[in-house]
C-alpha cells in the first residue's frame, strides 16, 4: 500500500510501459522516459519536447546511449511490480487489468477483467464477492435435494434387500409345489420333474446373482453419495472461515481460489442431484421365478 502513490510515476508518460520491463532514461531537463520512446522518436522526429518542462531535446541512437539511467526509479517500479503479484492476480490477456469481476453465463463461469468484460456481450458480469455468495448459496439451496436422492437409495436398497431375503423361500415353495405335482405323476414325469427343478435352481442362481449385484451396486451409490454430500458441506465450512481471511487481506487470489473450488462443489452437487439410478426390476413384492417355473408345469 505504501507504494500506491507511485504507480503514476513508474511508467513512461508517453507509452504507459511500466518501468519495471523498460529502461528508464534521465533527460538533460532530469525529466524520464523509457529508451524505446526516445529511440522511436529519434527516427521520426529527431528530437523530443518534455511534456512536463516542454523543454526540447535533440535525440540520435548516440545521445540516447549517453544519457544517464534512472536506476532508482526502475528499482521502484520493480518493487511496485512484485508488491502487486503478492496481492492481485492480473488477466493475462490484459495484464495491466485486475480479474475484479466474474462471468455468469453458462459457457463461461470465469474471472474476468474490466476489458474482458466488454467483449462478453449480453452475459451476466458480477463481482468476485457477489459471485462466492452467490454460489454459496446455490450449494446450500441444492443440499436438501441430494439429501432426498440419499434417501430414494436407501429405500431402493431396503427393497432389494428384503428381495435378497425372500429369494431362498420363494425357490423352497416352488420346489415343493413342483414335487406335490409331480408325485401325482412320478412314474410318467420323472423326467420332466428333475428338468423344473433345475430349471428353479438355474433362475434362483440367476435371479440371486442379479440381486445381489444391484444391491452392490446402490450400496455403492449410496455411500460415494453420502462421501461426496459431507466432502462439499466440510468445503462450504472450510472456505467461509478462509474467505474471511482472504476478504480482510483483501486478497483476490486467495479469492478466486475458493471461487473455483465453491464452483466445483455446485457443479457435484448439482450432478448429484441430477443423477439417475435404475430401480429395482423384480417388482414390488415377488420375484418372477414362481411364474417362469410354472409355465413349464
């Protein structure tokens, strides 16, 4: 902040260049300007008029050589330069621009500067400030949704589970109809009484193997769900306490950090409460290996 007063004074009149990247060079009327000015001029005009003295100064590669360096008003212009990279973060297409601002719009969604900003015609630019609250407040407003996506799961899961459960003495009722029909007619349907019953065991196995994959599978749902929900609540506590701090240090980058990960964070929850899963295809309360067996009765 001590530094603030100077800034006008460390870049060349003429070009704006900051003399942190240009040689400053000292003028017989002890006025400055950057070498590449004075080179510039010397083959246009041959000479310079200070636009502060308005003294004239006839110029040629040879004088500009000899004249003296402004060393110490280039070792400010280089502390200015690296007191500025500690707290701003600058855009690098423009590089004299802070990225102060954010675009909203959905092909966007990026920090941008004061001049970028003109070129995103009819998008919706705010703050830094406006956009970490903003998405803040989108997390927070999305949380009850993937909380109601937990919940749809654990009921599919408390489904399939009893499913799990009922599979064994479904397939011991089938096997027992299957023998009371068949012992009426042993000795003409031995054959066709073993062929159900491994017909049973083969979609008992199939069924049971079918189950116990979904199961799996929305187990497995449920909890990266329930791992990914409490990653991004311990984020949302984490950077309000750390944007505080970048807030009260005034430190955009610290900033635009957080924005990025606060974005990171809407855009999982947003996907988890868009995300899709495929209930149960046994139905609600029997499993189809009673009907396939007995169609072959």
């Amino acid at each position: 902040k001590p530094l603030q007063p100077f800034q006008s004074d460390v870049v060349c009149s003429l070009c704006k260049t900051r003399y942190a990247s240009a040689t400053p060079k000292i003028l017989p009327c002890s006025d400055t300007y950057c070498e590449d000015c004075l080179l510039s001029l010397s083959q246009t005009q041959g000479k310079i008029v200070c636009d502060h003295c308005k003294r004239e100064t006839i110029l040629s590669n040879d004088v500009i050589t000899h004249l003296p360096n402004n060393s110490a008003l280039r070792r400010l212009a280089i502390q200015l330069h690296e007191k500025e990279k500690e707290v701003n973060v600058r855009c690098k297409e423009h590089p004299r621009e802070l990225l102060s601002l954010f675009c909203k719009d959905k092909d966007c969604m990026k920090p941008v500067c004061n001049v970028c900003s003109t070129t995103h015609k009819d998008h919706h630019i705010i703050s830094i400030d406006d956009a970490l609250e903003f998405y803040s407040e989108l997390i927070t407003s999305k949380l009850p949704s993937a909380r109601s996506v937990v919940e749809n799961i654990e009921i599919e899961t408390t489904k399939v589970k009893g499913y799990i459960n009922l599979l064994p003495k479904e397939c011991l009722m089938v096997k027992e109809k299957i023998s009371s029909e068949m012992n009426k007619i042993r000795s003409m349907l031995l054959t066709k009484e073993k062929e159900l019953l491994g017909l049973a065991d083969k979609l008992t196995s199939e069924i049971s193997n079918d189950l116990s994959n979904e199961h799996q599978v929305l187990n497995s749902i449920l909890q990266n769900t329930k791992k990914s929900i409490q990653f991004i609540k311990s984020q949302l506590l984490e950077m309000d306490t750390n944007f505080s701090v970048a807030n009260s240090n005034n430190n955009t980058e610290m900033k635009i950090n957080w924005l990025n990960q606060t974005i990171a964070s809407f855009e999982k929850v947003n996907e988890i409460t868009k995300s899709t899963y495929q209930p149960s295809k046994w139905g609600k309360s029997t499993l189809p290996i009673n009907k396939q067996v007995s169609n072959k009765v």
